[in-house]
C-alpha cells in the first residue's frame, strides 16, 4: 500500500510504544478505564454502549494524546443492531443478495448513528457440518452462495464511501477453513489440502476482498499444524501478497494468547513477534499490553513490519473520515426500532423461511378452533446467537396470532420446554388437539445453543419436543410443525408423521409477526436449504458437492446420472454392495442444498444455450456463454422462484464435485405469466484452482459440461456445452496441452 501524506507524517512522529498502541483493540473496560487506555495510546476499543460515552472516548483521543490520534470502535454486529434482522444461516436462504445488502445497510446505519466504525462480520466460513455451532453466523455448505452473499454484505456495510454517517468497516472472518474443524467441535484442528483450501475455504473470501473489505480476521483453528494466527504463508503470502489485500488483518480474541496451548509459542512475547511476523495487524485483547518494554524492542519485532501494520490501522481510520471528524451527535443516535427497520427485517424474515413439506395445510384455510404448542408457542427466543444486550426484544407466535386473528378460538399449551425432561402436559396436549380444528406445533433449539462454543453431537430437537410432535400426530387433527433454529436438525424420527414443516430459523425481531404472515398467505415461504439437513449426525459430513467416488452408490443399477451420486432418491434405492453409502441409511440427506417449495408452483422450459461449443482462449479474454430457461407460474397467485445453475465438468484432471452452484436467482412471478431467467457464465464459473507442482493457478479446462438448471437440485433439466482448445485467433496456438491457464493468483 502506498501511505498518505498524512500517514507517512504521522509513521515518522509516532514512537515505537505508540506505533504498538495503534496495533491494538481491548474488550470493552469500565469508562474510566477505558479512558485511561485512550490517553495510554490504545488505537482501537470495543463500542461503549453509548454515542455520548464513544463521543468522550474519541474527544480524550484527539484531544488528550500527543498526536490526537481518533480510535476505531468495535463492535459485534452480526445480523443488527437495534433491529435484528433474521441469523446470517437464515438470510442465506432466502438467495436474495440485495436483501442481505440491504439488512447489513440498516445495521450499519444503526451502528454509525452509536459511534461504532468497525464490525466483526460477515463470516465467510463455508462449513458443511451443522454440529458446529457457528453455522448460524454463515451462509451455510455452498463456496458460490457464501461469496455472493458475503459481498453483498461487504456492499451493504460499507456502502459507497466508508466516511460516510451509515456506514462501518466490515470484517471478512474466520480466515480461513475455520468452518471445517474435526468433530464439528468449535476451535478444534483444521486438516485441508491445498486443493479444497482454494476451491472451497479460501474463495468466499477473496471474494469479499475483492469487494473492498477493510478488514480479515484470522482464525482460531490450525491448517496443516500452523495456527493461523501465526500461520505467515497465508496471511502474508496468500491474502496480501498474491491478492494484494491492504486493509487490516484482526486477531480473533486472544488468538495472539492462544498461541501458547498451542504449543507454537513459548511465552506471551513469543506469540506476539510469531504473529506480528506472520502477517497479523492488530491484536484483539490487549496481550501486547500485559507485556513489559523491553520484551517488544525493535530488535524483537520487525520495524518495517510495524509501520506497514500501523500504516493500515491509520489508512482506515482516513477513509472511516475520523481524522476529519470523529464525533457523531448523541441525539440523533438510533436507539429503538423505526416503522421502516421492523418492515425490512419481517420481510426479511418471511423470505428466509422454507417450506419443507407442505400437504396442502399451508397456507392457513379459516380453521375456527386452533392449539397452539411448543416451546416457541409462548417464547420470544427468536434474536438467534449473537444479538447484544441492547437489541429489541421480539414477540411470540401466540401473540401475533392472537392480533392477527382475533376471531380464532386460539388455546397456548406448550406442552413442554426446550431442554427439560417433563412430559407431565403431553395427555393435555393430546386433549386439547382433538377438540381443535388444527395444531400449531412450534419447535426448535433455543439461541443458546447455537452459535460460538455451541457445537452439539446430537443435531436432534431438544428435550421432549420430538415426543411432542408425535403426541399430536397421534390425534388425528391436521398439524403444521414450525421450526425456529440455528443450524439444519436431524428430523428423521419425526418428519414422516409431519405432513407440513415450516423452516422458520431464528428469524429477528419481527419473526413472530412473518412467521404468522406465512402461515396466513400473506408472504411467500420461498426460500431455499443453505445446508443439507442429515438423516443421521454419523452422515455428517452430507454436503451435495462433493467430489466423486470411484464407487458412488446406485440407484437401480444405474450410474448415468449425478443425482444418483448427490442420493436425491427416495425410500426404494437398490444399493450395490461396495459402494460408498451407509448399510443402515438412505442414500443422501433429509433434505439437499437448494432444496424449498412455496405456494405458488412452476413450471420450467427446457434450458438453453447461446452457443453448445466455447474456445478457451475465447473465455480467456473475457467472453462468456449464455444460459436461459423461461419459467411459467402455473398457480393461482403470485409468488418467487428460485433459479438455480448448477455445473458438472464431466471429466477434469482432478476429481470434480458431482455439481456445483454456479448460479442463482430469485424472481417474483404473477400468477400464469412466464418470464425469462438468464445467466452469463465465464471462467470464474467453468474453472477451479489447480494446485499441482506448477503451483496454485486457476485454470478452466477443455472438455464436455452439462448444466443442470431448476428450482431445487432435485428438479433440473441439462443440457450440454463444450470448451474446445481450438483457438478463435491466430495469436492463440492450439496445442495438446490439457489445461489453460486463465490468471495466476492475482
């Protein structure tokens, strides 16, 4: 990075114990403390809760310190502020990038209004086990959805102009294969070749520096025995050098302390020169601090390495505009929610659910006598993991019934709690069923239990709930199951009792107000799995795009078809006995990736092509192929679709996934009209990285591809194109060469 006038100032009159001071952001101290620290050179804290208490922090940094230096304020903004907005998990499956956009917009324009400058979101962990509890902060098992919807977040948090009154700097995490630990367990060791390192973990986030993220954080997690915290080659030689990243490489809290368990480093000062050496920037909890002078000498810690990390601290606090004013006025702070952010984010909220099964039940008929059920009958539990202290609180699905549907004889027995063992109100329960017209049955796992250090072994619901659904089941009365969650649940005991499943999440704010607009009509539940949900934990990892097997398992014999690799079949497989499968599980999950109905139905033409043959040098300069499919609304109202691309390179030098996602699109379709979706793909779509001997290159190789299009991935049409090695021009020659190199890592 090329520093300012102003930066290359400052670099010259800063000392060394102030340059450290800016390399450093401290958990949230008591004010006073917090003060002190400021005047002490601290360059970075987390939010103090207040705009009036940021105001003073920043006014005792420029005008208390030698240099008058304004500091970056911190905070966890995950999914809101004020106004919750549904969980990341959640947000993902509606496979609308501009309204992921626009929820992190309104959550930064909350954020700003306080004085915070900095999140630590989005997480662009593509993670494929759902025991790991910090599935509910990502965009679930996809490489294409995370990226896209991490820089629409990126977009939406950053907006045009970091300097700008709704704006915040946004922080690409856990960086990187932090969402692929062993045993799904929460900071637990990471083993990933280099292979599914740049196929899978490392590219949501070079998309979102591509985007312009101010920020990375590093991860707690191990790759290849090198805790990335002290992990040089990819901090320093991947993200910054090979794609040129200038922004701030964050520590994860205590990531720098942690070193030590590790067994990398031998003492505090150890870890602190492994990190800084690494490629780290700046250090979340304050162990330079906890250090004495001599033990950070410049003879310690590189100089240059020093300038170049305070170089990019004070480069964001210039395009944050802090140096030009770091104040924001106290009374314009937002402080509870408007009509307009409940409005977003309920409309967030409905367009985030999935229908999983519907019997016709769904949507709401005038049933005249309804039970309402469960531990979220009542509950208000629907902020998800990580919400702050101060968020608005939401309501429950009995009180927006109730105000939505006054005329309904509506009865609450929720029959059982979340964690408990007490089935003492299931025969009332049953009861109560019978005497109805229909049951609400709302289920699912409290906050608690997803999130950070919230991994489970056991993905089933909770407690009692499970006996819950079969007691009404058993009644004979018509049921909808509403599930309210943070990551995919192993519903194998139940769901075949279940006639209709509602997919809910942990939907914000207004979850109890969209969820009863579902179930009356009054919005589409047209969203679509971001992960697979299992039949078994022992399944786990079941993400569709695997690679293939040498021996994948046959349905009928048969082996011409993806879908039979992906498992997309029903109860009648005919298994082959050396196979990859399990002797005591259908083949596939419960229910795929992409998969999501909603009222309205649709039917799809045949997809079709722009041109069936495409050079590579062709792709290599830019152009691309276009693939279209007309989609009909063959119901009675209006409502979305989901388009969904999926390729298959038929034969490649590596062993490609069976598919993958290479484009989306979710469209609004009036009732009998037919529109036309449309995708351009290029070399970003047809390559992959290769990382033989040659080094990581990415490349698109010549060859047959199918392309699989439809509303889930169990409901597409192909059809066939081929990269040829023919060259377009003169100034291409064609040799026998397999592969073409498109770019290096840039």
């Amino acid at each position: 990075m090329t520093p300012t006038r102003r930066i290359r100032r400052l670099l010259d009159e800063l000392t060394w114990a102030e340059k450290l001071g800016q390399l450093q952001i401290v958990f949230r101290p008591e004010q006073a403390a917090a003060s002190q620290l400021v005047r002490d050179g601290i360059g970075s804290v987390f939010w103090p809760r207040t705009a009036a208490a940021t105001n003073a922090l920043q006014r005792v940094a420029v005008e208390e310190t030698r240099l008058g230096i304004p500091v970056l304020v911190g905070l966890d903004v995950i999914h809101g502020h004020r106004t919750i907005s549904p969980v990341p998990l959640a947000q993902a499956a509606s496979f609308d990038p501009r309204l992921v956009e626009d929820l992190a917009r309104l959550a930064a324009a909350e954020a700003r209004s306080a004085g915070v400058t900095w999140t630590f979101s989005p997480m662009v962990d593509v993670s494929r086990d759902p025991r790991w509890g910090r599935v509910v902060e990502g965009f679930g098992e996809d490489v294409h959805l995370t990226a896209e919807l991490g820089r629409a977040m990126v977009r939406g948090y950053q907006g045009a102009s970091l300097a700008a009154s709704d704006a915040i700097a946004a922080t690409a995490k856990h960086f990187v294969a932090y969402g692929q630990p062993e045993g799904g367990r929460d900071y637990d060791t990471v083993d990933a070749s280099e292979h599914r390192l740049r196929n899978v973990h490392l590219e949501p986030f070079r998309a979102a520096v591509a985007e312009g993220a101010a920020s990375v954080m590093a991860s707690f997690n191990t790759v290849g025995g090198r805790p990335m915290h002290a992990n040089r080659r990819l901090l320093t030689d991947v993200l910054k050098a090979e794609w040129g990243f200038e922004g701030i490489v964050v520590g994860d809290a205590d990531g720098v302390r942690n070193l030590i368990p590790h067994g990398v480093a031998a003492d505090l000062a150890d870890a602190v020169r492994l990190a800084w050496t690494a490629g780290l920037d700046v250090e979340m909890g304050g162990a330079p601090s906890d250090l004495a002078q001599e033990d950070l000498s410049p003879g310690l810690l590189d100089p240059e390495r020093v300038d170049d990390a305070v170089a990019r601290v004070l480069a964001l606090k210039e395009s944050l505009g802090l140096f030009d004013d770091p104040y924001v006025s106290a009374d314009d702070e937002r402080l509870e929610p408007t009509v307009e952010s409940r409005r977003l984010v309920r409309a967030a909220a409905a367009r985030s659910t999935v229908l999983l099964k519907n019997d016709g039940t769904l949507p709401l008929g005038d049933p005249r006598r309804v039970l309402v059920t469960g531990p979220y009958a009542e509950s208000t539990d629907h902020l998800g993991a990580w919400t702050q202290s101060f968020a608005a609180p939401a309501g429950s699905i009995a009180d927006a019934l109730r105000e939505r549907v006054p005329r309904v004889e509506l009865r609450v027995l929720p029959g059982v709690g979340f964690l408990d063992d007490d089935a003492s109100q299931l025969p009332a329960v049953d009861a109560a069923a019978r005497e109805s017209d229909l049951v609400l049955v709302c289920v699912g796992e409290p906050s608690s239990l997803s999130g950070e250090a919230a991994s489970r072994s056991d993905l089933r619901l909770p407690g009692r709930q499970e006996e819950l659904i079969r007691q009404v089941a058993a009644s004979g009365t018509p049921f909808v199951v509403v599930l309210a969650n943070g990551r995919p649940l192993v519903v194998a005991d139940w769901i075949d009792v279940a006639p209709t499943v509602l997919e809910a999440w942990h939907g914000g704010t207004e979850a109890a107000a969209a969820i009863v607009d579902v179930l009356l009509g009054d919005a589409e539940p047209a969203g679509r799995l971001p992960m697979s949900f299992p039949r078994s934990v022992g399944q786990v990892p079941i993400h569709y795009a695997h690679e293939r097997t040498g021996r994948p398992a046959s349905v009928g014999g048969s082996l011409t078809e993806a879908t039979v690799d992906i498992g997309l079949h029903g109860p009648d497989n005919v298994h082959e006995k050396y196979t990859s499968k399990y002797l005591d599980l259908e083949l596939g999950p419960q229910f795929a990736f992409g998969h999501g109905s909603g009222y309205a139905t649709f039917s799809h033409s045949a997809p079709r092509l722009s041109r069936d043959e495409c050079a590579l040098d062709a792709l290599e300069r830019g152009e691309t192929l276009r693939v279209a499919v007309d989609v009909t609304n063959t119901s009675g109202r209006s409502g979305d679709e989901v388009v969904q691309a999926y390729l298959e390179d038929v034969v490649a030098s590596v062993a490609p996934p069976v598919r993958r996602l290479v484009a989306f699109e979710r469209r609004t379709v009036d009732p009998g009209a037919t529109i036309t979706v449309s995708f351009e793909l290029g070399a970003r779509e047809l390559g992959f990285w290769s990382t033989d001997a040659a080094g990581a290159r990415f490349i698109v190789e010549p060859g047959l591809f199918r392309l699989h299009v439809g509303g889930t991935l169990d409901r597409t049409q192909s059809v066939e194109f081929r990269v040829s090695d023919r060259p377009t021009t003169t100034a291409h020659s064609a040799g026998a060469a397999r592969i073409r190199l498109l770019q290096r890592a840039p």
